[in-house]
C-alpha cells in the first residue's frame, strides 16, 4: 500500500509524527508532501527533527497569501504530484487550506481520499477551518473519527458509511512526549525565572481574535491583568497583527515569546498554572496532562474538555479573568480521546478499505 499524506501547518506535523511511525513499522510506502503553508522553522522544520519524521519528499513552497491565492497554489501544483505518484491513499489532516486544497485535488482525480480527524465541528461559519473540515468530509472516501462526537456529527451529516471511529494521533504523540519530558526543567522556567506553578501559558492566533484590533487589544487586555505572569508564545500571525495595530504583546502580566518546539511546549504546559489559549490542540493537551485550560472562544470542538470541567470557553475579558481564576477542576479518568494508539489503526483502517 502506497500513502501520499500532504501537510503544510504546525498542527498536521504533529498528527503526521504517530502516523509516519506506524507507516514505516508496518512496511508501508509513505510519502510526505509539504504544502509550505508554514515555513518559518519554528513552526515547521523543528517539529520534523524533533518528532522524528522523515524529510518531505515533495515540498510546494507556497508560503503565505490570502485564502484563495494560498488554497489555489496548492490546488495547481497537487495536480502534478498526485498524477506522478498514483497513491493507494491520500491522507489529509485537520481543517487548514491544505487540507481542503489536497482533498479537492485528490478526489478529482479519482484517488481515494481519507480525511484524518473527521468530524469535528464548531457550528460557527466565520471560521475558515469550519469550512474546511466540512468540505473535506463531504469530499473524502473515508472518514477516520477521533471521538464519538465526531462520529455523530458524520452520522447526522449523512456520512456514517464512511465513518471509522480510530481515536485522536495527537493524544499518541502527546503521550509519548509526556513521558519523554517527565523531570525536564520547562524551558519557560529556566529562561524568564519564573516560578513552576507560578505562570500561565498563552497563545492566541486565530483570525477572530487577532485580525481586528479592538478584538486584540480586548484579549491581550484581559491576559496582561491576570494575578500571574503570562508567557504568550506568539505565533506569527499574533506579532503581524500586534505590530499594525499597535499592541503590545509585552505588558502588564504578558510576556512574549517566540513559539516552542513541541517537548519544550509539553513541558512548559505541565509546568504551568494553567493555559488561555484559542488553539484546537493546546486546550485538548493541556486537559490530558492535567491541566485547566481557558479557550478564548464562543465554542469548541473538542467539547469533551468542557464537560469534563478541564476547559471553559471564554470570550470576553471579564469572562477571561473569572475563568483562570476559577478552582482546579475534579481529577477524571475519563478518555475520550483514545488510549494512544490511534496511528496504528488508522493504517489498518487504511489497509482494510484498500481497493
Ligand atoms: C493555520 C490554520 C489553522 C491552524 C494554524 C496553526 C488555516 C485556514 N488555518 O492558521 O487552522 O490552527 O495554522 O498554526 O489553514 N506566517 C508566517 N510564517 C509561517 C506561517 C505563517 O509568518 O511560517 C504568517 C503569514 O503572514 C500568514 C499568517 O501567518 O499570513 C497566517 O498564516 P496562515 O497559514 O494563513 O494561517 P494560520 O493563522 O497559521
């Protein structure tokens, strides 16, 4: 069986680290198509040495632009790679642009198309990843699901038959990370002296929060008035947007700092009071290293953190403050996203509906 999987953003590299590794133990050819979607190394190149996966076979370098120009570039230059390589499978990843573009390519094409992390939803149509996720499953032959939610979200959208629940490769990848990092000093500790326990981790990048300057300036308001410091790893987007509307990410409480390398992010969650963040994956990791998370959003996908009591959703700065201030939720043991070994299944679900 041949695998074309195409990633391009932070997140899909840390989904691609489990099923890379899986791929090669069970004999399976993977191929690794790099979108450029990301570039700068810290969002990119860190998380392919780090997580021990192979170097991109293919690299579209289509770097940044709005949605269209970006989707379409890489619409344009899939056409090739996907005709050279006739794969067995397509893998696609998430929600970005490029997973919509590699889905839209691929099954026009007629290649088989399975969209990993299918299913999820926040109902809320401003949000580009909304659409996204929403075409790519309605696009894909195969619909790998991390929860039970996700499936139901499938099954009332008329794509049950194409459904597998698999669990989620991030809880995989963040297991093992756990693991790796357990007794390391957090980097954040070490390097801005601040207290372990003492400090929240922040990260906020989302258009809606950053792109319009009230919006921004309310959040990064609310996160400089809390009663600890606040370590924001700014994405690139959050410092463009800062610098034009003239916000400082350094103030008050809030500390700036460049984004960190995966272990470094897992051992600077584990070592803080607690994360705000507008992040799909930072509210769920923080809930399975035991850590309260703030979402700054009206909704989530991952709702299971929220009924779980590890994460509430927060939009407003006073809302934001009463939040992080709010007593430290009840252990659970609740698993709702799988036992770590999701990646495994996924190549065998892979292998199981191979034509
Ligand atoms: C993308 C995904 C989002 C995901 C996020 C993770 C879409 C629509 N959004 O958002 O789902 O949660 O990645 O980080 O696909 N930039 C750089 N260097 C880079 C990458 C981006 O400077 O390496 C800047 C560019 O100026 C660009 C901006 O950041 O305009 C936004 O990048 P883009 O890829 O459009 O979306 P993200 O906000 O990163």
């Amino acid at each position: 069986m041949k695998i074309v999987s195409v990633v391009g953003a932070r997140p899909q590299f840390v989904k691609l680290a489990p099923v890379h590794r899986a791929s090669v133990a069970a004999g399976v050819e993977h191929v690794i198509v790099h979108t450029g979607q990301h570039y700068d190394p810290m969002l990119s190149d860190v998380f392919f040495d780090d997580l021990g996966i192979a170097a991109p076979d293919v690299h579209l370098g289509v770097g940044s632009g709005s949605h269209g120009v970006q989707t379409g570039a890489m619409l344009a230059a899939l056409d090739a790679v996907f005709d050279a390589q006739r794969p067995d499978w397509v893998l696609v990843y998430g929600d970005t642009n490029s997973t919509v573009a590699a889905a839209l390519s691929a099954v026009k094409m007629h290649l088989p198309v399975a969209h990993l992390e299918a299913g999820l939803r926040s109902f809320n149509r401003r949000m580009p990843e909304e659409h996204n996720r929403v075409l790519t499953d309605h696009a894909a032959d195969l619909l790998l699901a991390p929860t039970e939610v996700a499936v139901g979200h499938l099954a009332s959208e008329g794509l049950a038959e194409r459904t597998v629940l698999v669990g989620d490769v991030m809880t995989d990848v963040l297991f093992e990370v756990r693991d790796a990092v357990a007794g390391r000093l957090s980097p954040l500790v070490a390097e801005l002296g601040l207290e372990s326990g003492g400090h929240y981790v922040a990260t906020i990048h989302r258009a809606e929060n950053t792109d319009d300057p009230a919006r921004l300036a309310e959040v990064t308001g609310a996160l400089a008035a809390l009663d600890k410091p606040v370590v924001l790893l700014a994405h690139p987007r959050v410092v463009a947007k800062a610098a034009s509307h003239g916000i400082s990410l350094t103030q008050g409480s809030l500390i700036a700092h460049a984004p960190l390398a995966y272990p470094d992010l897992i051992a600077s969650t584990l070592a803080s009071a607690g994360v705000v963040t507008d992040s799909g994956g930072l509210q769920k990791e923080a809930f399975l290293l035991g850590v309260p998370a703030t979402t700054v959003r009206t909704e989530t996908e991952w709702v299971e953190t929220v009924a779980l009591g590890w994460n509430v959703l927060a939009n407003t700065a006073e809302e934001i403050t009463a939040a992080v201030a709010r007593a430290r939720p009840a252990a659970t043991d609740a698993a709702p996203y799988g036992d770590g070994n999701a990646a495994q299944r996924v190549i065998k679900v892979l292998e199981q509906h191979s034509r």
